[in-house]
C-alpha cells in the first residue's frame, strides 16, 4: 500500500510558505502540500492514501477530479 517513495501530507496552513507542491483534490476540502523530504506514518497514510494516489495519477486518461 502506498506509492513506494517517502512524502509527507498536511494542511497549508501549518506549512507556512514551504516551497512545495501544492496540489488540491475535490476529496479534501482544503489546500494539500507534498514533500518528499519525511517518510509518511500510518496515520497520515489511512487520511491521505486516496489523495495521494489521485495526485499522483492526476495526468492519466482515466483521471477525474469530479469526485
């Protein structure tokens, strides 16, 4: 489970201005930052999995942000 590589979800708002990624997904109702810099824990990834899988293939034919 899980996109193989290190990354770290959290609100915009406790990131500050962190030169990131900013990426937001109609599934949460707010703006989601990425950083590849710390390993995810179990209890972001149950909250983010879904988010970040659909970040990840945002750019695939089948993508839909519509919900």
């Amino acid at each position: 489970m899980g996109i193989g590589y290190p990354v770290t979800i959290t609100s915009a708002e406790s990131w500050g201005n962190a030169p990131v990624l900013t990426y937001y997904h109609c599934m949460a109702p707010k703006i989601l930052k990425f950083s590849g810099q710390n390993p995810i824990n179990a209890l972001d990834m149950r909250l983010s999995d879904v988010l970040v899988e659909a970040f990840v293939k945002k750019d695939q034919p089948n993508y839909s942000d519509t919900g």
